[in-house]
C-alpha cells in the first residue's frame, strides 16, 4: 500500500510516495518444470521457504524480460543434502531441497542454554550435549527415538521442540500423532527432525513404523496425487508426551529409544523460550568448540547401557502387559470361535496368531516366559488337534482340525482362575 510521505505539517493524498519496489521473484527450472521460490509467512511471525509450480506462460506474463527464460538457473532433478556449517544449495546438477542452515556460530555466553540442557536430560547432560553436537555437525548421522514423557506439566517438553524448531527452521517438522498415522509424509520426509508432539501411537503398524523410521536409509515418500517414490531419509525422531508407559508399544529386546522422563521446570519464565532463542548462536560455538565425549557404538552412536533409563524399564514393562492382554485375548477367542472346552498352543502358534490378529510381533521366548513365569504354566510335547472351521460347497460350516506336534501348551475353559490361582 502506499504510504504518506513525510512533510512539515499534516500529510495530503498528494503527497503520497510511491510503494517500494517489489522483490524480484526467483525462478528455477528443476527438469521440465518450472518453479517459483516464495517464503510462506507463519503465524509465528517465521516464514517457510516454498518451491511453487509456475508455468513457462505465467513467467512470461509476470516479467517484462524478454529473455527471463534464458536466465532461470537450471536444475536436472531435486535431491537432499542434509548439511548445516558445510551447506550446499546445488549439489551437482541437482537442486537441494535441504533448507539453508539460518544461523552462524558466534562466541558468547548461553548459560539459559546448558541449563535448560542440563533439566531435558538430567544425569544424561553429557549424552545430552553430544546427542545435540551430533544433529548440528553429522546431518546423516542415525540417532535413538528420543522420548521426552511426564504426566506433570510445564515441564518444557514443547519448549524443547520450540527450541529445536527455532534452531532448524524448515529443516524440522512438528506433527501430532494423527498426522504421523496418515499415509502421506511428503511434509516431513526431507527433514533432519521428525516431532511428535502429544505422542499416543494406538497402531501397532505405527509403532513398526516410528522404528523403522529410525534405522531407515531410504523409505517410500507418498504425496497427494503423486506417485509413490523411494526417497533417502535422513531423520530422527523426537516424541513428546504426557502419557509415561503407553504412548508407544515396544518390547523387552527393543534399543531404539531414549525415554527421559522430565520434571517440573523450577522457575516459569514466560520469556525463557526467547531468551534460548537470543543465544542460538552461542549455543552453536558451544557445541563446536565441544569435544565428544562419547565414541560410536552402533548405527545410532549410542549404546543401550549408555542411554538406559527407569522410564524406558517402565515403558517395556508396559509392552510386556500388552502382550499378556493380546494373549488373554486370543485365548478366549478360539475357545468361543470354535466352540471347544479347551484348546492347545504353541509358543509359536501365539507368535503367528499376535502377528496375523493385531500386527503385534513378539517373539517365542517372550511369549514363553510370559507362559511359565507370570502364569506358571508347564507345557507338554506331544499331539494336540489345531482348529478351523471349513464350509462346504453347499451346506453350514463344519469344525474341522488337523494334528499337530509340538511343545503345546493346554488352555480349558476356566483357564483365568488356573492363572489366578498361580
């Protein structure tokens, strides 16, 4: 909009200078396409880099260049290069559609910085800084699912992603766990972070999922009405949650997760989010001037002694009554299914039956020690009948069964009050 110019006295609409010139708009062809670059302001007053499809005819009617086409830098195709200190927007021929890094280390304090490190990570400040070196200086390096969880509030669990997000701009992404679950994860599948925030994963695929994502060097980038693409993933993930032992389910021989249970900041300072903010780059000099103090020990750095917690216990300890409950519940169910007065399984029958029935997978020994040890069962090598029902071709469905051999073990009809007993 124009603006009054400044004079002596009370401006006229005469006076009024003329708008200062636009931007000039940044065209790129990337293959056959055309693109035009635009920053999409944010309600928090940050903006988003966006690469905009713009045909040939659009550019034409936009420019007064005749020869605007012959100057758009060209691109062969899009690739991700992560890389902070060390960026690079052409890689090659290629376009990265890595995000340049929005900050530049300069010495400083940052006394906010290693004390609210010091709160997330608690006994772990150490791994807790090198965890942070690691996602500033090796952009591809694999990391465990950080987990931060507390029942408790303003603990600063979104402070942390704040902080994270402030730091790493459209190289991170916050979703909720709704949009974690939908197929479609072109909005994230580019970025260095991956945060979830209020995390309540109820699939089990889902869960499968999060640790692949983990380990995952390359995976299937799905967007709306394109097709399907093997793309390299660079990510961690980071999970935020107020539920402490069931927000994802995971097993006794799980390492993928870094679960820090976090207390009650002490002080509320409503100003602390932009007062981390104010020392990004001296937190970042910090971190470069930082020796590690930890050595690889695995495709995720750390080892799972290293980064075990009393919260990662509780949270297996979790898995472990849901596997109990899963197994209650195939139980009861092939008894009313087939309509017998007892039924036999196998640790491995329960293992195929979790797996087939709700995508659960645990292995035999687990599902053995849940057999002998929590409900003090013996099994017994021999025959025992497996059943299905088979329809015939014209007539009502018939209980059939086949004779199986193995370590089986038996379940009658009162078998709840056997294991209460025990």
């Amino acid at each position: 909009m124009p603006q009054n110019s400044p004079t002596e006295g009370k401006p006229t609409p005469s006076q009024a200078t003329p708008a200062s010139p636009a931007r000039k708009k940044q065209y790129l062809r990337i293959g056959s396409s055309y693109w035009i670059k635009a920053e999409k302001p944010l309600a928090s007053g940050d903006t988003l880099i966006k690469l905009v499809p713009w045909s040939r005819q659009n550019i034409r009617d936009d420019e007064t260049d005749k020869e605007i086409l012959k100057k758009i830098p060209k691109y062969l195709d899009f690739v991700c290069v992560p890389g902070h200190l060390d960026y690079q927007q052409t890689v090659g021929d290629f376009y990265n559609v890595y995000e340049p890094f929005g900050h530049q280390p300069e010495p400083g304090p940052c006394p906010n910085s290693l004390r609210f490190v010091r709160h997330i990570f608690g006994e772990h400040y150490d791994l807790g800084l090198d965890y942070l070196k690691l996602l500033l200086e090796k952009p591809t390096q694999k990391l465990p699912v950080l987990s931060l969880v507390s029942r408790q509030r303003e603990t600063g669990k979104t402070t942390f992603l704040n902080w994270l997000k402030a730091i790493y701009k459209g190289n991170m992404s916050i979703c909720r766990s709704k949009d974690f679950e939908s197929q479609f994860n072109s909005e994230w599948v580019f970025k260095r972070i991956v945060a979830i925030d209020e995390t309540f994963l109820e699939k089990k695929a889902t869960s499968e999922t999060l640790k692949a994502l983990s380990t995952a060097r390359n995976i299937t980038m799905e967007a709306k009405g394109k097709d399907r693409e093997q793309v390299e993933f660079c990510g961690v993930v980071i999970l935020c949650t107020n539920n402490e032992t069931d927000f994802v389910k995971i097993d006794d021989e799980e390492t993928r997760y870094w679960v820090r249970q976090v207390l009650k900041m002490e002080t509320d300072d409503a100003k602390f989010l932009e007062k981390l903010i104010g020392e990004i780059p001296a937190f970042l000099q910090f971190l470069v001037d930082r020796s590690y103090i930890t050595q690889q020990q695995g495709r995720m750095w750390f080892s799972q002694q290293q980064i075990f917690t009393e919260a990662l216990a509780r949270l297996k300890a979790e898995g472990r009554n849901t596997l109990e409950k899963e197994m209650e519940a195939i139980i009861d169910d092939q008894i009313e299914t087939f309509e017998v007065d007892e039924i036999s399984f196998t640790a491995g029958d329960f293992a195929e039956l979790l797996k087939s029935m709700s995508g659960a997978k645990f292995s035999p020994i687990q599902i053995t020690t849940v057999l002998r040890e929590r409900w003090g069962m013996s099994q017994e090598n021999t025959t025992y009948p497996k059943y299905h029902w088979t329809t015939p071709r014209d007539g009502e469905p018939v209980l059939s069964s086949t004779v199986q051999k193995g370590r089986r073990y038996l379940f009658k009809r009162n078998w709840k009050n056997a294991k209460k007993e025990h």
